[in-house]
C-alpha cells in the first residue's frame, strides 16, 4: 500500500507545483500587472523554492525516510496553500512601499516559496521510501520522476485552460490545499488507522483543514455592486473587473483601466478615446474601420454614432460579454469578432479606411502586434491611403518606446505622426501614432468648444485638441525596428507599467487591494 501512496503523493505534489505557479499571476497580476517581470519572479521563486526542497528532501529523507514524516509535509504545504488567499491582501499591503519590483518579488516569495519548498521536498522522499535495493535505484527515480512530471503537465493544461476561467482563482486555491491536506490526512491514517490517538490526530487536522477552507473561501473575491464591485470574471487571458467609482465605471483587465464611460451618460471618460476618434477627420464621409482591441466598446460606439462601418477584433469572449452587459455596447451594431489580432489580419480579405490598434494587455501591447511583419500585414488590409492607429502608453512624450514604435512603423509607412496627450510632457499618458502612406493632413480641425463647456479643458474634448495642437514627427535616429525576431518591447513596457501601477494604487485608495 505504501507504494501506492508514495505514488498518489508524487503526482498530487506535481499537479499542484505547477497549478501554484499558473495560479500565481492571477493572484498578483491584477495589482502589479501580468508582466514579464511578474512571470519571471514567480519562475524564479518556483525553482529556488524547488531546488532548496531537493536539497533538505533528501537530507531529512536519509535520516528520517517515513511516511509519517512525508505525510506530515504534504499536510503543511496544502495548509499553507488554504492560507493564500487569506493571506493576499495584508501581504500586498505589506509589499507596497518597496516599489513594484521589489514587492512583486518580495510578495511572490512570501506566498508561494513555503508550500513549494515543502513540495520539493516530496521527491527525494518518495525515492527514499521506494527504493528497494541499489541495483533498482535508477529506475525507482526514474518512474516517480515521470509520474510527477505527467501529473505536472495535466496540471498545466487543465489549469489553464479549463479550470481558471470555469472554477475561479480562489476556489482553485481552495482545491489544491484540500487536495495535498487530504492526501496528508490518508497518508496518516495507514499508519494510524487502528490506534485512537490517531483518529483524533486526524479528526483535528481535518477540522483545522475545513476550517481554514471556510475561512479562505470567505475570502474571495465576489462582485458587490453596493461596494463598488459591479462584476469579476476569470476569462482564459485575464481576470476582468467592472468598478465604479465616484460616477465613473472602469473596465479592468488584471488591474489595469481598460475603458471609462460616465455612469450618468455612458460616455467614454478617457481622454485618449476622444483622440483614437481623430482618423474621422481625415475623411470627407463615413467609412470602414478595423478595431484591434475591444475593451469597453466605447470607440465602437462613437465611429457607429458617425456612420462609419465598424469591424472589431477581440481575442477575449468574457471582455465581448461585459462590454455589451455594463457598457451598453450593441453586438449587432458592429461585426465583432473573437479572434487574435494579429491572426484576423492574416485571415481576412477585407480593406478598411482606417485600423486602430488598441489592443493593450494589463502592462503592455502584445509584443506581436507592433512588430514591422504585423504592421505590413495592416498595411495590406488598409485602402490605398487608409490611416493605422496606434494607442501608447509612455511615461512622456520622448518616452523610448514612442522612438522604438515609430521607427518601426516607418518601416511600412512613410508618415508617421504623434499626438501626445500627457501634460506636462515627461508625465505618464496615452500619446497615438499615427501611420500612412500619404501626409497626414486632416480636411478640418478638432472643434474647440469652451464657450460651450467651461470645463472642457479637463475633458475629452480638449485631449483631441491638445493632441493635434502639439503633433510631432518622432525622431526615429537610433532606433532599430521591432521584428518577430528581436522585440525588446516587453522590458520598456515594464518601466511603464511600474509608474502606471503606482498611480493606479494611488487612484482606487486602500479598497483598491480589497477590490
């Protein structure tokens, strides 16, 4: 039987290392971004943890190889894991003064170094305690080795892709601490069964597992519209989340403001919408447009609103969902397709006047949209003197990424303009590139309506005009294009995103964390 245990272990140890990795950037991604460095410290604290669990493992598996004693990690760990989403929101706040870098590797190492110690531990272990004689020691290894390396990889592919969007982060949390105290529970109970303080030593740590359980799935996190809270999804790509706040509704993508409409008007309420709609101006009548990007659907809306025929890309089902269930988008007002950006423009035959290219992720665009194979390929879907697009965020208007971004556009397109919207001009904002193949001179002016609006200078409005009041050609000296083959975009956008996810905390207060 012990070796039918010692196998149960193995492989419930490998699901969960790598379910607990995957599942870590949905727990921390929505306050310090889905970015590279997010991925790689949750890398880097998976295999530290790993490799100091071998290291231990098997010294205290030589000294103390017993099943109790294996039994007993694997109950720690999944008591640890049932601790996690408990644990979330005083470890962020914890973390937060130390800068983002510092605290998304700090606040990773806290909550998820413990339990994969433990559960590298579980190898040398199960080694130990299977292995009958020297002769039979490599093939012993071998076996527990592909066991938890299956398990790890059914692990993945059902984590991924059916368990986070269907079952939710914390209740997935919830599963894999109960699976691993479960395990512990009947490792226990082989070596026990028949003595009565061991019943009772099972009992306890079953109640204390229940409890922790209830505690934790109390915990999680669940739309509470009179909070605030008007929905949260976990879609394959990202957890969504509908805010409002102070008269205004926000479309979060893992933390990050997607779209901002007023909850009185349903108007956009982000400024770099109002400039995205500055392409119309280019044009005597209405036309096709190609959107890349979804979000709320609010540009969708104001080319409909103009006549114009509107196609829009979006990769992610749930983002469709809530944009047409809390942003008043109309799908039958415009094609809406679910597809990847970059795959649509392959595919489709279609020519549009104009293509925005608004497809950020929570910290940065996808680094295959903006690389000189995908803007030829937008290129070809435009008209012979049709305009792209392209939504940035810089942290000024000399940022590097607008000199990295341009110089690659240039590579397809002799006109490249920028419309800048951050004041003063070295603060974080939205600044759009514009790209085509002949100058870029619009038939008419942004409407400048202050005898209208006395407040129009704190509203879109006056972005449209600040934007085309202070356009620029980029300098693109020094710059090298981006391409499929080298795109060090990743890492400028990480400079971006540690600025952004600071005034973001700043925005949404302290029940940012709770939210």
């Amino acid at each position: 039987m012990n070796r039918y245990y010692i196998s149960v272990v193995v492989s419930v140890g490998g699901a969960a290392v790598l379910a607990l990795e995957i599942l870590g950037t949905r727990i921390l991604a929505p306050f310090y971004g889905a970015s590279l460095f997010l991925w790689s410290a949750l890398i880097t604290v998976t295999l530290a943890a790993l490799s100091a669990g071998y290291a231990v493992g098997g010294n205290r598996a030589d000294r103390n190889g017993s099943v109790a004693t294996l039994s007993r990690i694997i109950g720690i760990a999944g008591a640890w894991v049932l601790l996690i989403p408990l644990m979330k929101e005083p470890m962020l706040t914890l973390t937060e003064p130390l800068g983002l870098r510092a605290a998304v590797m700090l606040a990773a190492t806290l909550l998820f170094f413990p339990p994969l110690f433990l559960l590298g531990m579980i190898s040398p272990f199960a080694i130990r305690l299977r292995t009958s004689s020297l002769a039979h020691v490599g093939r012993t290894a071998g076996n527990l080795y592909a066991i938890s390396t299956l398990a790890s990889v059914a692990s993945a592919l059902l984590t991924g892709f059916f368990l986070i969007p269907n079952v939710g982060v914390t209740r997935l949390t919830l599963i894999i601490g109960g699976a691993l105290v479960l395990t512990s529970l009947w490792g226990f109970n082989k070596r026990t069964e028949a003595s009565r303080s061991g019943v009772l030593r099972n009992a306890t740590l079953l109640v204390v597992a229940l409890i922790l359980g209830f505690l934790a799935y109390a915990a999680e996190d669940a739309a509470d519209p009179k909070a605030g809270l008007v929905a949260i999804e976990q879609s394959p790509y990202a957890e969504l989340r509908v805010l409002d706040r102070n008269g205004i509704r926000h479309f979060l993508i893992d933390g990050g403001i997607h779209s901002m409409i007023d909850t009185a008007t349903g108007e956009s309420s982000h400024r770099y919408t109002a400039v995205m709609n500055l392409p119309k101006y280019f044009y005597r009548k209405a036309g096709t447009i190609l959107l890349v990007g979804l979000g709320g659907g609010t540009l969708v809306k104001d080319y409909v609103r103009d006549g114009w025929g509107v196609t829009a890309v979006e990769i992610d089902d749930g983002v469709i969902d809530l944009a047409e269930r809390y942003f008043g988008l109309d799908p039958h007002a415009a094609s809406i397709v679910h597809a990847d950006g970059r795959q649509f423009l392959m595919t489709t035959e279609e020519r549009y006047n104009v293509i925005l290219l608004d497809a950020f992720g929570s910290s940065s665009i996808p680094f295959h949209l903006i690389t000189v194979e995908a803007f030829r390929l937008a290129a070809q879907r435009l008209t012979q003197n049709g305009i792209l697009a392209v939504n940035l965020e810089t942290k000024g208007w000399d940022d590097h990424i607008v000199g990295l971004v341009a110089a690659t556009l240039k590579e397809v397109f002799p006109h490249v303009l920028a419309l800048p919207m951050a004041e003063p001009p070295n603060r974080l904002g939205n600044l759009i590139l514009l790209a085509s193949n002949k100058p870029l001179l619009p038939l008419r002016e942004p409407e400048r309506n202050e005898t209208l609006d006395p407040d129009w200078r704190y509203g879109p409005g006056y972005a449209k005009v600040h934007a085309w009041d202070n356009q620029f050609e980029p300098d693109t000296r020094n710059f090298i294009p981006l391409t499929d083959n080298l795109n060090p975009v990743d890492l400028r956008a990480e400079e971006i995103n540690m600025i952004a996810r600071g005034e973001l905390h700043q925005y949404f207060g302290a029940e940012g964390k709770s939210w």
